[in-house]
C-alpha cells in the first residue's frame, strides 16, 4: 500500500481516511488512479456505501454507477439491524477494498469469459442461520462467501487456536479465496498447466477425497520443506490459492515500505541488509523481491518480539515456495503486458 496525504494541507492519510484529520477537507479514494482525492471540485462522490461509514472510495460525477468499482461486486452485506453486524460488516470492508487495490495494482482481470460464460469476482458476506446451518467461507465460480463471523476478532483467534493456525486474518481469507477464482482465471486451461502440475501437483486429484484424507491425517511432518503452510498440503489448487495469498502479503507489504522509504541496515548481520528502494509492482525481477522480503520480514518479527506480540510473518519460504511464488509473479507480470 502506498502512503497518502491531504491534497489540501499534506497531511499524511491512511488508506481508509474519508476526512483530513487536519484540515478536515473530505477526501476518498479513486481507484482509477489508485490516488486520494479532496472532494473540493464536484469531478468526484461518494460510493453509496460510504454512508454506512464502510467505504470511502470514489465515483465520477459524471457516471451512473452509484457504487465504487469494490462495492458494486457485493452479492449479499451482513443484516445492519445489529451494532455487531455493522461493526462486521466494516471489518470486511476494509479488508475487501484492501484485496481489490492490489488486485488494480497487479493489472488482473476482474471478470472474466469461460466459453462464452462470464464469471465475475462477487461476495456473499453471511452470518450462520443456526449453530447446525452454518456459512462455509469459500469460491464458487467468482462468487466469494465469508462468513461474517470471521470479521468478529475474538472469533477469528478462536478459530485460529482451534485449527493450530499460525496466522488467520480476515485480509488473509480474502486473498487465499480469491486466488481460487484466479486458478480459473489464468491457470486452468492456460498453456502453464502444465507447469502448474510440475510446480503444485495435479489438480485432477479428487478435491473431496483429498480434503478428507487431510482433516483426518494432517500434513506430512516435512510439509514445510515444500509448501507454505499444512493446508496447503491438501490439495493443489490449496497450495496455490495460500501461495497466491502470500504473494499478495508480499507485493503489499513491500510497497508499504518501499512508500516509507525503509531500510533494513543492521549493526551486524550483515546478511540482513536490504534497500527497498524500487516499486514492487513494477519489479520484474522476483529474485530482488525475495532478496528484500527476507530481511524486511526478520526486522520486523524481531520489533514484534520486542513488543510480547507474535510474529509478524510466521513462516518459512523453502527453495521449492520460492520457485511457487516466482510463478506466480511472472504469471501476473504476463496478464499485466498482454502476453498471458
């Protein structure tokens, strides 16, 4: 993510600001130029959802469209009859707008034609009907389902210590099942199938038998010499979707410091030492991506530590991970010149 500020005073604005808390100018995203704006000369408004405090993204003056490009792919939104689901409904938000800048900033199709059948990105955002009806988070042909519980903090970590998770977030969710959607997209009947299967594994492996066959024997105890995480372990369209979600953890984080300038020099370690000094998005060359994630990744578990909190990025990228993620780049990198 890159770093924002008021168009008015300079004032520096996170990515979710709607109001200069300096100058208190109104200010909204526009994802045509991935910029903030001040609305100071009526060219921009609101999306709709802005006035249930959810988005600050923007809309020409002169278009139809009463939703931003993120909101107009929402299917189903939370019940507002409670403060709980509200405040849910915020937290998906958030994290939604978040997935939909990197998927503009990469340049990815964010619909697209399977023999003459369009499938779009959409969201169903549920809540459980009963303890026994419960809302599965998943991908089905574009469609995105989250359950909304998953935006509620003491939920999420409740989940997170009863599967043995190192990290869950609610971004996390969003970015794991939209790379679902992109296997369809860009993988499945691609000419790099069959680097997929040489890479990931073969994908005509039953999805149900594999599952099942995961939930009751886990991962093998050297999952972490080839994958990125046990579940990914499962099946191969698994290990691609939870590696294309750490490739989104990795480009975003990487422009949020590049965008402050960071540095990583330590007083020793001298293997450590990294200058983030060039736009992830516009790298094409992965192996200066990971020669900077490294370190960046060690400093900051190491300030997290400092604090009494978890780490930052809980995980190791093996050889094999890396050449996963090196895929994936160059996939993204040859949808984004036309070449794909």
């Amino acid at each position: 993510m890159r770093v924002y500020s008021c168009g008015h005073c300079g004032n520096p604005l996170y990515f979710e600001n709607s109001e200069c808390l300096n100058c208190h100018h109104q200010v909204g995203f526009d994802p045509a130029t991935l910029t903030m704006m001040n609305l100071e000369n009526g060219a921009y408004r609101y999306c709709k959802n802005a006035e249930y405090g959810v988005c600050n993204w923007l809309v020409t003056a002169s278009s139809a469209d009463t939703y931003c490009v993120a909101c107009e792919m929402n299917r189903v939104i939370p019940s507002l009859t409670s403060d709980q689901n509200r405040a849910r409904w915020r937290n998906l938000e958030v994290a939604k707008h978040r997935l939909i800048y990197s998927l503009l900033r990469l340049r990815l199709p964010l619909r697209v034609n399977h023999g003459g059948r369009e499938e779009a990105i959409e969201f169903d955002f549920k809540e459980d009907v009963s303890p026994v009806e419960r809302v599965m988070t998943g991908h089905d042909h574009g469609l995105i389902t989250i359950n909304i519980e998953e935006a509620d903090e003491a939920e999420r970590v409740r989940h997170k210590l009863d599967l043995g998770e190192r990290y869950r977030t609610l971004l996390g969710h969003f970015r794991h099942e939209v790379g679902h959607y992109y296997w369809d997209a860009l993988v499945r009947d691609s000419a790099t199938i069959g680097r997929f299967r040489q890479l990931f594994g073969d994908d005509r492996k039953d999805y149900g038998e594999a599952l099942e066959a995961y939930y009751s024997q886990g991962a093998p105890a050297d999952w972490n010499q080839h994958f990125i995480s046990p579940y990914a372990t499962s099946h191969p369209w698994e290990d691609w979707a939870e590696t294309w979600a750490h490739y989104l953890h990795m480009m975003d984080t990487l422009e949020t410091a590049w965008a402050f300038g960071i540095r990583i020099n330590p007083v020793e370690a001298d293997g450590l030492k990294a200058a983030i000094t060039q736009e992830p998005y516009d790298q094409v060359n992965f192996d200066r991506l990971i020669k900077r994630w490294l370190p960046l990744c060690f400093a900051v578990n190491s300030l997290n530590r400092s604090m009494g909190h978890a780490d930052f990025y809980p995980f190791i990228l093996s050889a094999a991970v890396i050449e996963k993620l090196r895929f994936i780049h160059d996939l993204c990198l040859a949808v984004a010149s036309g070449s794909a």
